[in-house]
C-alpha cells in the first residue's frame, strides 16, 4: 500500500507538472490583433520575466553629486532631427521607440550624421517582421527585436527601399543590403528603474551625458497605455497650454521614446492652489515621488505630427513612481541602448534559398576541424530564420512567384572562436525543414562564404540548387583555412569574492575590436532549498 502511495504521489506531481508547462505555453500565447490597430497585444507575465532579465544601469557614485540642467531636449539635436511619424496600420509601436527613434539617435549621435536623411534613419520592419506572425497583426516587445540589433544589425531607410516598404510580411532580400545591415548594431540593451528618486535621477543624467561624460546625452524607451487621457499644462506653468501625462492607464499596449525632461513643469493635482513635492498626495504616509507635482519628462509618439503637441508630450515625473496600474508605467522601468559607431564583421555567409513556407524553415551556421565530417562539431543558431514568418514565400508577398528565393547574409564571425591557426576547417550551412505533411518544397540554389579579415575572398560552395530534404536536414560545406579570432582573454582568473567587501579587478584582453565592454554572465539557474532528509524506513525500490 505504501509504494503504491508512493506511487501515486509521483504521478500526481508529474501531471501537476504537466498542467503547469501546458499553462505557462497558453500564458505565453499571444491573441493576434487584426491589421490596423496601432498598439501590441498586454504583455504577459512571461514578457515581464524575460525583460526583467536586463542588466539594471545604476547611478555611478560620484554622479551622486553631480549638478544637472534644469531642462534638456535631445530631439534638437541634429542625430535626432528625423520627422515624427504615424505607424499608419502596423502595430510596431515597440520598434517604433526602439529603433525608429532610441536607436537611430544613438548611433547617428556616435557617427555624428544628421536625422533627416534616410541613410541614417532606421526602419521598423526589418526586425519587426520576423516575430510579428508572418502577417504584421501582433505587436512584439522589444526585447526581441533587440536582439537582432545587437547580432544581425538593421538596414537604413534608403536600403531597406522605404520606411515600410512591403508591408508586415516582407523579409529583405539582397546580401549586400544585408551586409550593410550588419554595420548597425548595438552592443546592448539596459534598464534604468525609476520608481523612486534615485531612478529619476539616473535617468536625468543618462539624458544629459549617458553617464560617461559625453557632451550630449541619450533617449529611453517605455511601455504603458496609449496616451490619449491628455491634460493641459496651466498658466503657472513653462510650456503653458502644452499636453501632460497626470497618469496612465493599467495597460502596458504602447512604446514610446523620453528625449528630454524639464524639471519646472508643474500641475496641481489635490487642486489646493499649489505646486509641492512635500505632500502626501496619495495618503500612504510616505513622501516621495508618487507625490510629487513639479517636474516632468519630454517624450514622443509615433501616432504622426496632429497628436498632442506636433507629436510630443510630457509626463509628469510622478507617472514613472506610480504603481503599474495606478497611474504608472509598466514596470517602472525604462530602457536605454548603447549603440556601436561601428561593427567589425569578420566573415559571412552568402545565401540565395527558395522556399514556398519560411514558418518550415531553420538556417544556422556549424563548423568543423574534421573535413571528412558530414557534421559539424559547433553550430551557431540565430534568432531569424527559425521556424518563423507564417506560412508565406520567403520575401512574403505570395503573389509573385520571385519571392519565394530571398538572398541573405549572415554573420558567422562566431565561428571563428573555434578556430586554431594554420588549419583548414569545414564550414557548414545547416537549413532544417519542419514540415511533417510536405506542404512545402524548398532549395538552396548558393552558398558562400565571404572572409573580410584581409581584404575581401570568396570561397563559393561547388554545389548548386540543392533540393532539401523533406522534413529533414539538409547540409552543404565549404573547406577553408581562415585567420584565427586574435581576441584573447589574458585575466586568467579572479579572486573570491568576500560578501560585503568592496572588490575592484581590472580584466585585460589582447587582440578583437576595442573598446571592450565586459559584462555577467547570466545564463545559470540557482536555486535555496532547506529540509530535513527524510527516514528511511522501506525496501530500496530504485
């Protein structure tokens, strides 16, 4: 009887188990949102996890003490000075902020290019459309879309064709579009938390010098509501008749872009006649931010020129302490990018692919030191091309039989860590088909690989319109001898930390592509658990 209980209670975790992975799949899930909503579906709780995990910035200490403008306004400057834009249909509000805006202005700002010229503003839809259901009908956090940035790039207006050129199903094609691409890239992506003054602070001084003594400072993203409860500014005022933000809605739908802030905007929210920060507004019995009624950041939309104030609007410092939900923003947490002036892609793929299903298709990248393998010992895998894009040709637009070939390049750089000087090495392009009732037929009609470290050579794959192996994986190679990546790490190894000691090391590395920036690896799990170990009273059954 008591193994059988045993038993039983094993099953029942396991179903438990079960029902929860099943519930946190639906939970995930997103409801698509037909074409011509402006807004991304809410975002679950999986989305706030996963954003979550960004690196926090925090206020170095002796900025502490560091005097601030009274007011800033980076969409004067000329990185910025692109015009202020409707998402027309397309709910890519996300991308809108990230990098329409935040993205273009940072890196327009390290390669001191003005933003009125389309070589140097940044579309939407590159990145948009491979996370958006193949249709452009969801909204995608950015996250995602940050994570192409930061490992693929993203194209300019003027080689992307046009803002919005091709809609929400298009996929670029033409490698050296793609090639392009791949100079404009961010190194990452940081949160700033302004639920209190500190954070306030910190963002401040991320908008005047982004913390590292530059003559000019950032932008930030944010995600709340849709910004239509508007207030007007009063007479007492700067920026009389102007719309303010006095607190969002409980729906985190929207991303938007703070360019500046002003810290003498006021409104009277208890309509006492007065402008404070020293009363207790909301009656916790605390004084902080959330009863604040002077001080307010500069942001803009992407809703066109005729919403609000030629497409701006302010935000009383108050919204960003607010509890989600109470009239704040989601999270209380908004997110800035360091942009790179420049990429050094070190080697490529050149591939032309035809397929009439991309949703079937997976690209990756492998190599090996063996050239008898048939399979690679190391295999890169990317976030686009990965079982994505809906059930359309591989340029979207099903109505022209050309789309179903896209030409694409990918950067397999990474590649080369697993490189030893003085050796050849097989280097493999990997498509996987997931298409267990053969609805689709796909080819890879070339393949190349293109080595940037000394001059431009082409090593081109022998092979040609190879037809891909139906539900199945289907490989082609290429044998070369490439320069090693010269990147070395030279600290060897760091002492122990001791808890609440103050510890500073200095890492050093030889060779790559300077600046470096170091960062924490985040990829481990660690879990606290405390009981007492259980008797053992009954026959070993395992």
């Amino acid at each position: 009887m008591r193994k059988n209980l045993i038993f039983m209670k094993r099953t029942l975790t396991l179903l438990f188990f079960l029902i929860t992975i099943i519930a946190f799949s639906q939970q995930h899930e997103r409801t698509a949102i037909p074409a011509g909503q402006w807004n991304t579906a809410p975002l679950t709780d999986a989305d706030a996890a996963i954003l979550n995990t960004i690196e926090e910035l925090i206020l170095p200490t002796d900025y502490k003490s560091r005097s601030l403008p009274d007011s800033i306004d980076n969409s004067l400057y000329k990185w910025f000075r692109r015009p202020i834009f409707t998402q027309e249909s397309y709910p890519n509000c996300m991308q809108s902020t990230s990098i329409a805006y935040n993205f273009t202005y940072e890196i327009n700002r390290l390669r001191d290019q003005p933003g009125d010229d389309p070589d140097h503003q940044y579309t939407t839809h590159f990145a948009w459309n491979f996370f958006n259901g193949g249709n452009g009908w969801w909204g995608v956090n950015y996250l995602f879309t940050m994570d192409v940035l930061k490992y693929h790039g993203t194209p300019s207006v003027t080689d992307y064709g046009g803002f919005y050129e091709g809609g929400g199903q298009r996929w670029m094609s033409g490698y050296d579009e793609w090639y392009n691409a791949m100079n404009n890239r961010i190194s990452g992506i940081k949160k700033i938390y302004v639920g209190d003054e500190e954070g306030i602070i910190t963002l401040k001084h991320w908008l005047n010098d982004h913390m590292d003594g530059s003559p000019a400072g950032g932008l930030a993203s944010f995600i709340a509501c849709s910004p239509y409860d508007m207030a007007i500014l009063p007479p007492e005022s700067p920026q009389t008749g102007k719309h303010v933000i006095l607190g969002w809605c409980p729906e985190a739908l929207h991303g938007m872009t703070i360019i500046g802030y002003n810290d003498s905007i006021r409104y009277d929210y208890n309509e006492d006649g007065k402008f404070t920060n020293d009363i207790d507004l909301n009656n916790d019995g605390v004084l902080d931010v959330s009863d604040w009624e002077i001080g307010a950041m500069k942001f803009c939309n992407s809703y066109g020129e005729g919403w609000a104030d030629s497409g701006y609007c302010y935000m009383m410092y108050k919204t960003l302490a607010d509890r989600f939900g109470e009239g704040g923003i989601w999270t209380n947490t908004v997110h800035v990018l360091e942009a790179k002036a420049e990429h050094d892609t070190r080697m490529t793929y050149k591939v032309t692919l035809e397929h009439d299903y991309r949703e079937a298709v997976r690209v990756q990248a492998g190599i090996s030191s063996d050239l008898t393998s048939n399979k690679p010992e190391h295999i890169h895998s990317y976030t686009i091309f990965n079982y994505q894009g809906g059930w359309h040709y591989m340029q979207g637009n099903d109505t022209t039989e050309a789309n179903k070939t896209i030409e694409f390049g990918l950067d397999v750089s990474p590649l080369l860590s697993h490189v030893e000087a003085g050796m050849p090495y097989k280097f493999f392009l990997i498509v996987d088909e997931k298409d267990p009732d053969n609805k689709g037929y796909g080819q890879i009609k070339n393949f190349s690989l293109i080595d940037y470290q000394d001059g431009v050579a082409e090593t081109v794959c022998e092979e040609q319109n190879v037809v891909l192996n139906d539900n199945g994986r289907t490989m082609m190679s290429v044998i070369y001898e490439p320069a090693p990546n010269d990147l070395t790490i030279v600290t060897e190894s760091i002492p122990v930390y001791e808890a609440s000691q103050p510890m500073s090391i200095q890492l050093e590395a030889t060779g790559g592509q300077q600046p470096y920036q170091w960062q924490l690896d985040r990829n481990y799990v660690m879990n606290s658990t405390e009981a007492a170990f259980p008797e053992v009273d009954e026959v070993q059954i395992i």
